[in-house]
C-alpha cells in the first residue's frame, strides 16, 4: 500500500537515488535537504512500507504554487504513484490558498507530459533552448487548482480524448 507523507532529512539519501536516476542534472543532497526544512516547501515521499518509490517538491507562495521536482522510481512507475502525488501537491497547494499550480517539463518528456494533460494541466507557454541535459525546450503548464481534474474522472468523461488532443497541439508547438 502506497502511503504519502512528508520527507524527512533521514529520506534525503533514498530520493537522492531516485533523482539521480531520473534526471541528467538532478538536484544535489543539500539542495533536496534545504526543502525540507523550507517553510513553503511541500516535500512528500510515496513509500511502501521501508521503500522509498517517488517524490515531489512543491513551493506554495501566496497565490500560485510550483511543482519543483517530481520523480518516481523507474521500477515503480505505471502504478499510480506519480498520480497520487500530484494530487497531494495539488492538495496541498490549494489548502495554503493557491490558485493555480504551476511547472515546467521538457518537451520530449511525454511521459510526464502525459502524466500532466490527463490531470487536466494546460500549456501556457513555451521556453526555447531551456534545458541543457538533455538540449530541449521547455513546456510551461499549469492547473487551476479551483477545478483541478481528479485521474479517475478524466478519464470517466473521455478527458483521454482531449489530453491527446492538447499533446498533439504541443507536440506541434515543437515545430512552430
Ligand atoms: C512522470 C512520472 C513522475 C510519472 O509517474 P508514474 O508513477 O509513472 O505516473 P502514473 O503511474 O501515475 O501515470 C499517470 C498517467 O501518466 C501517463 N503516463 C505515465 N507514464 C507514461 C508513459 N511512459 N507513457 C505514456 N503515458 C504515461 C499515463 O496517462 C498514466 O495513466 P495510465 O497509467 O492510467 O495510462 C515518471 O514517469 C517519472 O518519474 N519520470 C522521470 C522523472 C520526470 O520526468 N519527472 C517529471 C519532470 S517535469
């Protein structure tokens, strides 16, 4: 049973492990330590039992939030544990008064950007030449937290239909 709770210092060295397999410049042991200790920091751990399966660093500010980091590990993915914590960072980000949450995602990154479409995030921009490892640019989504999508409702109501409709409208942006 896949538990969310907040990381610890003791958590660091686990998801340290799962950040460096998941990213090409993951974030260093004192950076994933300071968030959690940052007071608008939602750092949350999915674990099953001892083991340690993914994360997400959220930062809540007034009126918006931003999904900072979220990663799962890569035996562990397809379970629903990306899922459910975007939906505790979209909890949790509401709760502290956001409106909207907002991120970035690599454009070839269609996992995530699958991830993100079928909770009902929308791309509101896009940063050319943004990442550098791998090169790429970058997709700016969003999710307004006062109607955010819940992963068995939209795909109850054919929310597949129109993720697959924003993907294709990004995956055009690529070339435009
Ligand atoms: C993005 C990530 C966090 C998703 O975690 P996950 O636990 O696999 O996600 P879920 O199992 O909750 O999947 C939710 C939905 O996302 C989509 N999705 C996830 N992985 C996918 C893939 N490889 N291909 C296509 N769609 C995918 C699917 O629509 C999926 O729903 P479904 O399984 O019912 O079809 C995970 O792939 C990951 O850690 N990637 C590496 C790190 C990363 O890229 N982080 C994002 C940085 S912006």
């Amino acid at each position: 049973m896949t538990r969310i709770a907040p990381a610890t210092a003791e958590d660091v060295p686990s998801v340290l492990g799962i950040e460096c397999g998941a990213f090409m410049r993951p974030w260093s042991h004192d950076a994933l330590l300071a968030e959690t200790a940052r007071p608008e920091s939602r750092f949350a751990l999915a674990a099953d039992g001892d083991r340690v399966l993914g994360y997400a660093v959220t930062r809540c500010y007034p009126d918006w939030a931003e999904l900072c980091c979220i990663a799962v590990a890569a035996d562990a993915r397809r379970r629903g544990v990306g899922s459910l914590l975007l939906a505790d960072a979209e909890a949790r980000a509401a709760e502290r008064g956001a409106g909207r949450l907002l991120l970035e995602v690599h454009a070839d990154n269609a996992a995530a950007l699958a991830a993100y479409i079928g909770r009902g995030y929308v791309a509101s921009g896009r940063r050319a030449g943004y990442y550098e490892r791998p090169p790429g640019d970058a997709i700016l989504m969003e999710l307004s937290l006062c109607g955010a999508v819940p992963v068995s409702a939209s795909a109850a109501s054919g929310g597949g239909g129109a993720a697959l409709r924003q993907f294709e409208s990004i995956s055009f942006m690529r070339f435009s």
